[in-house]
C-alpha cells in the first residue's frame, strides 16, 4: 500500500523544487506556446493506461510535452486579459487542500473549512472597507457568482419563482461594458437574453446613471418587471468604474437587488487612494470580486458578499434526509447557498496568501502595479504615433496604433508572436483596442519598459 | 523579490514530508474532530494582518488550529455521504496546477488545459464503454454538471428561452431517489419545484419506468411540456442503479432529453461485471460521474459527457469581443459550454491518476471496495440484531438495528463520537437508516471489520 505515497514523497519533494525554480526562471518560457491546435493531444497516446506507469515517466511527460503547450499566466510579461498574481504561499495552501481533500457541504462535514472561510471572508471585508453585516462565501468564479446573484434576485422580486419557475418580463441591467457573464446568467436563469438592457456609457466607459432610471421607467410603463441592477467596478475591456453610489440610489428607488461586479478591480480598493471606487457599494445587495485575479491567489477563487443571505439561502436551500445535522441551528451550511454542493478547501490558500503577505504587502503590491500602468499611460501619451483609449486607475492601459484597425490587428499578433509577451484585444467605441495589463507578482518596471519597447518596435 | 520564493521551497520540502506522514499516519486523527459551531473561528484573529508573518507561523498554526478541526476525509474510516478516494499522485497534479495557475477560457489561453482535458476524458469515456461521439468537459461538481444538463435540456425542448426567458410548463422527472441537486439545478434554471415529478421507486428504489410513462402522458394531457428524464446510477441514500435502458426508451417515446446522474457508481461500469450498470448510457443525452467520488482524485473534478455538445454550446455561447481569437474555427473554446468562464488546470490531477494506477490499478481497487461491501452485508445479514435495508452493488451498505429511529440515531451518534469512524444516514421507506460508505484508497478489510465491531458492541 506505500508505494504511491513514497513515490509521492520522492516526486512531491522534485516537484517543489522544479515550481521554485519555475517562479525563479518564469521568464525562460515563451509566454505564449508556440503550438498549432491538436498539437498536444496528438503526441500523447489515444488510450488510457492498461497497467499503471512509473512516476518519473509522468513527470518527465508534463516538462517535456505538457509545459510546451501551456500558456505561461503566472509569467511576469503575461498581459493579456485580466492578470493573475497566483503566489508562492498560496501554491502551498492548494497543496494542503488536495491532500486533506475536505468538503464543507454543512459545518460537520468540516468544520475547519467553513470556520476558515468566514474568517478569511472577514478579514477580505474588512480591508475592503464593506460593513460587517455582509455574509462571504467563495465561489470558483465571478461568473457562478452573477448566476447566483441573479438568482437572488429574482427569488426577491418574484418569491413565486421557486416554486412554480419563472415567469416572463424580468428585466435586468447593466452598463454595455458589463461582462458577458452577466448576459449568460441571465439566460440560466431563465430571464432571456432580450430582457436585459445594456445601458449607455459615457466617454469614460462608466454606466450612465440617467439612462439607467430612463429605461427602467420605460420598462415599468411597458408593463415589465425591473428586478436587478449589475453595477461595474473594474470592467473586462477598459477597468472603467461605474458610478456605484449614484446607481445604487436607482436601484433603491425602484427596488431593484444591485450586485456588484469588482472581480478585477476590488482589491485595489484596499488601498486609501482607490477607497473610491467602492464608495457606495455598502448599499449592494451582492458583491463579488476575485483574489484569483489580483490578489496573490491561484485559481479559482472567487470572493461573493450579500447582506441579504436570507434571500440568497431562500433562492437555493433544500436540505436532503442525507444532510441533516445536529448543528443545523446553530452553525452556517454552506451547501445552502450554493449551487453547488460540494466545495473543496479553497480558504486555505487565501489564509496562507493574507497572513504572508499581510495588507502592507498586498497594498505595496497594488500601489507597484498601478505606478506600473501610470507610467505606461505616460509613455503611450508621450508617443505621437499611439494613442490611449481609457484612463488608467489599475495596471490595465488600453491604446492603439493610431492607424487601421487591421494595422493593430497585425501589430497585436506580431507582439504576441515573439513569446516575448503576450497582450490581448477589445474594441472600444467601435475600434480595435490593444490591452497590457499589468499584474502578475513579479513583474518589474524593466518588464514594462521592454514590452512597451516591443510594441514600438513592431509598429508599422 | 526571491524571499517568497525560499520560503516556498523550504515550507514546500516540509509540507510534503508532511502530507506523506498524513496519508501514512491518517489512522491516529480522529474522523470526526471533536469541537462545537465557532471552535476554530474563536481562536483566529478577527482581523487580518497589517504586517506579513513568517511562513513557520502560518505553518504552526495549520498543524495546531487547523488541522484538528478538519473533519477526515481521507481517514480510511471515512464512511460518510460517499467516499472520496483523493490520492497522492492526483495531490502532484494539483501542486502544478496552482504554480502553473493557467486558465483554459480559451483554446488559445492554455492549449495545454484544454487538449488535456479532451484526451483524459476520451481515456475515461473508453474505459466506461461509452460512445466516441460523447463529448467531454469537466465540471467541479455533479450538481454543476446537472444545471447544465436542465439548461440544455431546456434549449432542445425551448429555444426562445434562451432569447425571451422561460416560459412556464416544462416538466422535468427524476425517481424520488434523485439528489437534490436536480431540484436545486431545475429551481435556479427557472423551471420550478412544481414542476419537478418525484417518480416512485420499487423495492430496490429504482426509479419505475411504467410510472414515468404514466406521468409524462398525464403532463401532456394538462397541457405541460415534458422535457427532461434523469435517471441514477448510484443514488446517494442507497446507491440504487436506475433501469437505463428503459428509462431511455420512454425518454426517447417522448423526445425529452435524458440525463444520467453516475456522480458516485458511474466508475464501477470500468469493471466487466459491473457494466450493467450503464446499459442503455450511450442513448442519454448528458452523463455525469465524479472522480473525485470514487476514482482516485481529490476534489473538484467531475466529468460531464453529452452527446449534443451542439445544443449545450447553443444554451452557453456569449463570445464578446475581447475573447475572439484566430483559432475560433478550428479549435474548442471550453468557456462555450459552461456558466463558469475561468477554469483550473483540473485535467491534471486526473491525467496523473489515470497514468499512475492504469485500467488494473483502477479496477483493483474498485473490486477491493466492493468486496468489503460485500463482506460486510453478510455480517449484516448474520446478525439477527440487524437488518440490511437495499443491495448492496458497490462499497455502500445500508443497515438499521432493528428497533426505533430514536435508537438507530442515538446508535449513530455513538458511535461518531469515538471519532473511530464516521457513518452518517439517510430515511429510506420512512425510516431512519445508517450508511457505510467504503471507498477510500487505504481502508482494508480490518477497517470494515473494527468498524463493524464497533457499531455491534454500541447497540442498545
């Protein structure tokens, strides 16, 4: 019975070296692979093992085949999308949450695991500045949290639901630069995709709060129903900030349940000099953002408050004969606030990410990063031949070659293709937009610098 | 930049030495821990810390505060709700997946996660004997994967949904033995409790096929639009296998999708003598089992299988701007199929379990669980103090001491509190009954035995 766990102990200890050496070297790597579709599952075999293998084959398969075709996110020049700033520490949280393998379906079935996720939950809120009476819980992402947030509010706008499914003319809002994910829980839940209204930005990108009464009123005149507003803190093309306080007095005169989207941008927040962006948001009915993006933590992890987890439990408990506890009434289950029921031991890897780190290394982070993108603003600024298309208040600086869309199209996949770096896209007010942003734990200003030397140089 | 990185080395070497004496040593914890609701909770600090700790702090305090209020899940006298077999090798696979920290949104965002997760899941699905056009896409848990199945199941039956919202009327069907994640899943898609039909099950609870037919006719008669079956393999108060084959064939009379729910049996259907279980899969339109269940690997990881991949990506499709990429037509995008955008490295984990223990490996230890099942219905059977309550097919036996509920969960309670083990319960034919669930990689006979003992010497 003990040889896999020697061969776990003789493998475990080469692989944490191999992860040290990974975190110290990331930049050997191409950050993104060069490889083609099907360029990995055709070198490996089309059936499963018959008899098990050897453990170093394993290994010596993920160097030499697997890490080939990975793309590198925990590179310090990935700057595509939104970062993830997975850490070291939290890489042994994960470890110990494998091998402890516990599942927090109701408080018995570990205690640890609740008990720890409302403490780190706490600590998060806490530094977040939200007020105490807001219930955590972790999710493994902010879409699943949308789903839920949707699904909370539509259980408070039409309590009928649950039991006799949804009717028509919910209708939900959200600023046209709201996640996608908003729009496809929307359609989960049965809302409809012509049922949600994507309100007009401003020049800046922000939701528009005048427009938002204007079609809710419109709505209500149709004879529709207006049950939930999505508010924008960080968006995916832009890290635009909504106006959360003055949607949040919307919200409230009509009714609606707000949720509000900062799985980008929330962490910033910490910091005194970005309180700001959250001013209002203690009015949320939801609130969700990521540790899994900028936040030191590995995927998935995903922070989801409520000050109203009554109506959050109304929308999705149901207690099988199989699950009842004798501490039902005394401790929290979180199975009851889920979709899904089981959970793994995600806590931990943000316990051992806050307390290494503590608030003065995640500010001292955040504050680098940001320096980081205001100063890649600046060079954009500086150069005659680019523009820059959004204000930067995090580490995303968005630009364009002042030229065609194709020309920065060919300039994006001409970056992309020295593995050097790999950036990504969007379109802002009908133009083809480049992304850099800035965010993983070892990025360094010689990295942005050499990136933004890069993009120059490849330029038409 | 690099004390993280020494601390992550040095603290890596001691936590896997760590977790090698924990999966040697797991027999000396207590199952269950022995604490009340807030035991852990009071002895954290109620805010996090301003200044980062050192490493052996956080470390200390996980083996002192931690770990004693983790309830077992990997003790080999786990027997609680359904085994989890988590292994070394898959605990490997984890520690690279949160250092590599990669995210299969896209193709292009890690080739290496999404061709992972497309040839570990054809290996599984050959191992199973289900059809090659099955697709596969790993979800993190069975409940996950049922909202999907009702989402899509919804989109075959009402397409405008997806556009206009749901429309009141579908009715869904699952035996009165199906996990609540069908009704939690049918509630949040928006179709109703109502709507929800508990068909009745036989002596064995296995759904019957003759009720479901005569429930559908009675639905369409009243005018309601029948339009998706679940069936079980392995429910989870009894592990009862539903009849597949001929739950098909009424799903297929009537055109309404068929989801089949294996989360726990499914990987008995690797053994020949268990591939009845399965009889009939390959005509459902969605297939759900849990490796994380009863295969070897630690939590999350649960394998969905649909044979419409077409109508699952109709009901999640939403591709917005700043995600297209120049691989859209020739490679697979997983965030099309899912609620969930971001996506761990899951396949990992699995891909080094399946290669470490091979088909044999897998096999032997499924065989080795049902053996012990087996073994200890008979005792069950032998002892005129007790009764056996449902077959026993896999590693679950269901017993009651023969006399009242109140004694049966006093018996329970009893014998939790040794935190020699841990059993737990369900109510089957309105009374209350206790649940031996084997599956842990480690448990042995000797296990079972003591365990046996046990409940024997603590009856009344």
């Amino acid at each position: 019975m003990s040889k896999h766990i020697d061969d776990f102990r003789r493998a475990g200890h080469e692989l944490v070296d191999w992860i040290a050496d990974y975190f110290e070297d990331t930049r050997k790597y191409p950050v993104l692979p060069p490889i083609e579709p099907g360029g990995l599952a055709r070198q490996l075999p089309r059936s499963g093992p018959g008899q098990g293998e050897p453990m170093d084959r394993i290994l010596e398969d993920f160097y030499k085949l697997v890490v080939p075709a990975v793309t590198h996110w925990n590179h310090p020049r990935f700057m595509a999308y939104f970062p993830s700033s997975g850490s070291p520490p939290g890489v042994l949280g994960e470890m110990l949450s494998a091998a402890l393998n516990t599942n927090a379906i109701v408080w018995k079935s570990s205690p640890a695991n609740t008990e720890l996720e409302g403490v780190t939950m706490g600590w998060l809120r806490q530094w977040l500045g939200l007020p105490e009476e807001f219930f955590g819980i972790i999710y493994d992402t902010a879409s699943t949290g949308a789903v839920h947030a949707i699904a909370a509010a539509r259980e408070m706008a039409d309590p009928e639901a649950r039991l006799k499914g949804g009717a028509r003319g919910l209708v939900l809002y959200a600023s046209d630069q709201a996640h996608s994910s908003v729009e496809k829980g929307a359609i989960a839940v049965g809302i409809g995709r012509e049922n949600v209204r994507k309100i007009g930005s401003d020049a800046e990108f922000r939701l528009k709060p005048d427009l938002l009464r204007r079609a809710i009123e419109s709505d209500l005149q149709a004879g529709l129903k207006p049950f939930c507003v999505v508010a924008t803190v960080g968006t995916t093309s832009s890290a635009s900030v909504d106006p959360v306080a003055e949607t949040a007095a919307v919200a409230e005169k009509f009714g609606l349940w707000l949720h509000i989207d900062a799985a980008y941008a929330g962490p910033a927040a910490i910091l005194p000099e970005r309180r700001w962006i959250l001013e209002g948001a203690e009015r949320a009915h939801s609130f969700v953002l990521n540790p899994h993006k900028w936040l030191l933590t590995s995927a998935d992890l995903s922070a989801f408050y409520t000050r109203r987890p009554d109506i959050l439990r109304r929308a999705f408990t149901l207690v099988p004969e199989y699950l009842r506890t004798g501490q039902d009434a005394v401790a929290t289950n979180l199975m009851d606030y889920s979709l899904a029921m089981g959970r793994r031991f995600r806590s931990l890897k943000l316990w051992f990410v806050l307390r290494y780190y503590g608030r003065d290394g995640v500010m001292e982070m955040l504050r680098r990063h940001i320096a980081f993108g205001q100063r890649l603003a600046g060079a954009v600024d500086a150069d005659p031949r680019f523009e820059r298309v959004a204000p930067v208040h995090f580490g995303l600086v968005c630009f364009r070659y002042k030229g065609t869309d194709e020309q920065n199209q060919k300039l994006l996949d001409t970056v992309n293709a020295t593995g050097k770096t790999f950036l990504s896209h969007t379109v802002l007010n009908g133009r083809y937009v480049i992304r850099c942003a800035i965010g993983n734990f070892q990025t360094t200003q010689e990295d942005v610098d050499e990136i933004w030397a890069l993009v120059r140089s490849s330029a038409p």
